[in-house]
C-alpha cells in the first residue's frame, strides 16, 4: 500500500513542519498556513499510547524493554485471551483477543504476565488524560488509553499543532516513560486514522487540503466505524479503497446501507463534523457481566452469581444517584453461543433484589439446568436520576424502605473498607 | 520461565520523604535486609475511602518487587516478586 506523501514526524526531530519556539507572529501565521491551517478552523489532536498495557509492564520491569511482552487474562478465571501485546510480540502476529494459547504458539519465548492489575492501568491512564487538560479543557476520552483533543485557538498559547503535539509528547515521556502517538487533522475521523499511520512514537498531520490524496489509496477498513461486516458488503459491490468508496454513487449506499450509506459517502471523503465531546455524556446503561471459574448448570450457583452482578450494578446506580427500568440479562454457554433477554418494570430502581429477583426470573427461561453456562452479565437500562423513581408509592412501600435502610448501611460500610467487605450470604458461594 | 510470584507478605520497610513523596529505601523480608535500587513506577487504588500505594522497584540484585503501603492498618506488604 503506498501512502501519498504525509507530513509525518517522528519524536527523533526528522519532520518538514516545525518551527522555533521563538518565531516572530508573522512567521507564525505563515507556518500555520503551511500546515495546511487557516486560522480558527479546527485542529484535532488524537492521541494513543502505544501498546500501553504492555509498555506500562515494560517501564517497571526495564529489561522487558524491546522484548516480545503478552499482557494477558489469567487463564485459571477463563479470561485467557491477550490483552496487550508490545510492538515485538506484534512482530510475530500476537493481537490483543487472541487465545493466550495461540499467542504462546506463535512466540513460545514471549514474557507473558498473567492477570495484572487493571487498577494500576486506569490509574496510569488518569494521569496522561490530566496531562492532555494541561494544553486544553477540551479533552474527549475515547478509551482507556486514546483521546481526542481539540486544540483549536491553543496556537497562541503552545504555538502550530505539530510545536503543541511533540510537547504534549515529550511531557507524556517525561513524567510517566511512556510514548504515545499523534495525530493532527481537522476532524476527529482523520485525527485518529492520521495517529495510526504512523505507530508506535509517531506524530502525523493530515491537512485538509490533501485528506482525499491521503485517504484514496487506503483500505476501507482503515477508517474508524468500517468494521469486517462493512467492508465485505463493500467489497462485494466492488469497493475495496476509500477512493473506490468515495467516488461510489451515494445514492446506491443509501439504498444498500440506509442512513449509513451517506456517512460512509461522508467519512470517505474526509468529512466528519462531531465535536469532540468534552462534557459528561450521561449513561445510558450501566452493566457487569463475569466469566466464571468453571462451567455452571446448577441453578443455585447461578442465582449466586446473578446476586453478586445485580449488587454491583444496583451499587453504581446508587452511587450516582440513578435509577434504571430495564433489566437485562446475558447468558454466554459452554459452546459460546450467546443470547439476552430484557424486562422493563413499571417503577424505575435501583434495588439490588429487585434486579435481582428479575434477572433470575429471566434465568429461569434460559439457564435453567439444561445448558452449561460460561458467562452472566446484568444491565440496567433505560436510565434516569433518582427521585423521578416512584418507587416508594409502590404497595410493600414498608418493606422497600427497610431494604434501602440496609442498602445505605452496606454502602457506607463499602465507601468505607471497600467492596469485598460486605457481601449477601446468598452471594457467599461466588467470590 | 520468567514470571511474576505472588508473595503477599508482610514486610518492615524503610522510606524516605522526597519533594512531597514517600519512597520506599529497604525492607526486612524473611530476615533478609533488601536494598531497592530504584523506583521504576507507583500507583494507588482505593480500599473503600483508604488508599493503597503500590511501588515497582528493583533491588540491589536487579530484582524486580512489587510493594504496596496500606494507609488503612499503615502496613506495608511485598505483593509479587519476578521469578526466573
């Protein structure tokens, strides 16, 4: 695949588009010009660190570094697939999903660490994302380890994008020895396919003058939102590039895709119009789900399970103050089929025994002793702030009351020696 | 194999307070008087409203150690150790 020629930096100073910290103002203007930037139109930075569980292990353990590294589940909870892989290990085809098995057939001398702490991660991830508010307070968190930033009018402050981007880089080194990559763009489509192009350590900048130029050539799954199923359909109409996709009469993708049909006349043209969310997008369902130790088909254990995932989920409710009305339950089997089942109540809740009581009834249609079950998860949907709830106009109103009592009770006692401090007995057998 | 071992042990263990920061020194493990020769990454979680501090370090025999501080008993603990 050849790549137009794109403005692309790497952190070891070898780019066509910096400029001195100390330019003059028109310097500046003529510098932002050339980056492709009129003044005022968007400038999105899209930031990934890269392999980042793995190269957080790395960092601590400093002769890893360079070397093939596997973060993986631990296969004794049934979570044996990997969950980073460093750059090395990706060398010999190890991808983050796959079966911690295949992973060690692929590369049998990998250093692979089992069952890390995902606290230590979202700790880690905390602190790059306070770094990223230091340079703007518009900062969309994507994921646990990408963001999306828009630094649109930052430039008098920390100079062109790319001055901007290998400071937030070199902070990013500095303070936690981790590397990331970058991408500047006038969207956040191209932003995150720009940080892509060029992994690990990379700054790229895609201008909105040469977007199509860049895009043409490139595969459509390479667009952010076009996954396999897509791009299949897409290929069987003959479309294999976004230049083939973007040149395809729209009117046929509607037909093929509905509403889709024009967004991907859209993405493959460059144009993408969503802001970078900064504010707090409240939730629309809130869910645990559990691979569990072994196989279960007793219906007994499964009521202890569904206990302990309802508490969790009516605890988080609780915590922010919200109430949910439907209750849905998941169920993946020993042969990983899978299926869900939902049920909305009259009163919205956020009583664990309420969730409770019809997440097992929906268990009763379906993991009811006849088919081995590997996984259970419990949601809650349907969303709203608590005190909208009728819950306490409810006939039993007495009984709820005293339920909530307790409820207050467990969660002070948890606010204060953590979760696993107080549990139901129902709730025992399932640690 | 290389691995990580779990220990959870307890552990006496000297620190330092440098520029607002607790750093751990030595500790006491089953006898055995362990210099650390440096930290190379912290963090902390929550125990309900108590935290814990956890440190990577490598010892003086670059070992690799992972300790944590209880702020709830003030314990500290050595949590895994690298095995090869």
């Amino acid at each position: 695949m050849i790549i137009p020629k794109l403005r692309m930096h790497k952190s070891d100073g070898t780019d066509d588009c910096l400029t001195s910290p100390n330019m003059g103002k028109a310097q500046f203007r003529s510098e932002l010009g050339s980056c492709g930037y009129a003044r005022k139109e968007p400038v999105i930075l899209h930031v990934d660190m890269d392999a980042f569980f793995a190269s957080v292990e790395q960092k601590d353990r400093p002769w890893l570094a360079g070397k093939p590294v596997v973060v993986g589940g631990d296969p004794q909870k049934r979570r044996g697939v990997v969950t980073a892989a460093s750059y090395a290990a990706r060398g010999y085809g190890i991808k983050a999903g796959m079966p911690l098995v295949t992973a060690k057939r692929l590369c049998p001398h990998a250093v692979f660490l089992i069952g890390t702490d995902g606290d230590k991660y979202e700790y880690i991830s905390s602190r790059f994302m306070r770094i990223f508010y230091q340079f703007t307070p518009q900062v969309e968190p994507y994921s646990i380890d990408e963001a999306f930033l828009d630094i649109t009018g930052c430039e008098r402050l920390f100079g062109p994008p790319v001055q901007l981007a290998k400071r937030l880089k070199e902070r990013i080194k500095k303070q936690l020895g981790l590397s990331c990559s970058v991408g500047i763009a006038p969207n956040k489509l191209l932003a995150k396919l720009a940080s892509s192009l060029n992994k690990p350590d990379g700054l790229t900048l895609i201008p909105k003058d040469k977007a199509k130029q860049i895009l043409s050539p490139l595969e459509v799954t390479k667009l952010c939102g076009i996954g396999g199923k897509t791009a299949k359909i897409l290929s069987n109409l003959g479309i294999h590039t976004l230049g083939e996709l973007a040149s395809y009469p729209v009117e046929v993708l509607k037909r093929k895709f509905g509403k889709n049909g024009e967004w991907l006349h859209l993405v493959a043209n460059g144009i993408d119009h969503s802001p970078v969310f900064s504010q707090f997008i409240p939730e629309k369902s809130m869910g645990h789900a559990r691979t569990l130790p072994h196989d279960v088909i007793n219906q007994e254990e499964i009521s202890s399970v569904l206990l302990v995932l309802s508490g969790m989920v009516a605890r988080r409710l609780r915590q922010k103050k919200l109430v949910g009305q439907t209750i849905t339950l998941r169920v993946r089997y020993s042969d990983f089929a899978s299926l869900t089942r939902s049920e909305t109540i009259a009163h919205p809740t956020d009583s664990e025994h309420i969730i409770f009581g019809i997440a097992q009834k929906l268990a009763f249609g379906v993991a009811s002793g006849i088919r081995r079950v590997r996984l259970l998860g419990v949601s809650v949907s349907r969303l709203t702030k608590d005190g909208e709830s009728l819950q306490t106009f409810l006939p039993f109103a007495e009984y709820i009351d005293k339920r909530e009592k307790i409820y207050a009770v467990m969660d002070r006692i948890r606010d204060k020696f953590g979760e696993g401090s107080i549990r139901w007995a129902g709730a025992a057998s399932f640690i | 194999m290389t691995m990580d071992q779990e220990i959870n042990q307890p552990i006496d263990m000297m620190v330092v307070f440098q520029k607002g920061r607790m750093v751990p020194v030595r500790f006491r493990w089953n006898g055995r008087v362990i210099k650390i020769a440096k930290l190379t990454g912290w963090w902390k979680t929550n125990e309900g409203k108590f935290r814990i501090r956890h440190f990577a370090v490598i010892d003086e025999n670059s070992q690799f150690c992972q300790l944590s501080y209880k702020e709830r008993t003030a314990e500290w603990f050595l949590d895994k150790i690298w095995v090869e």
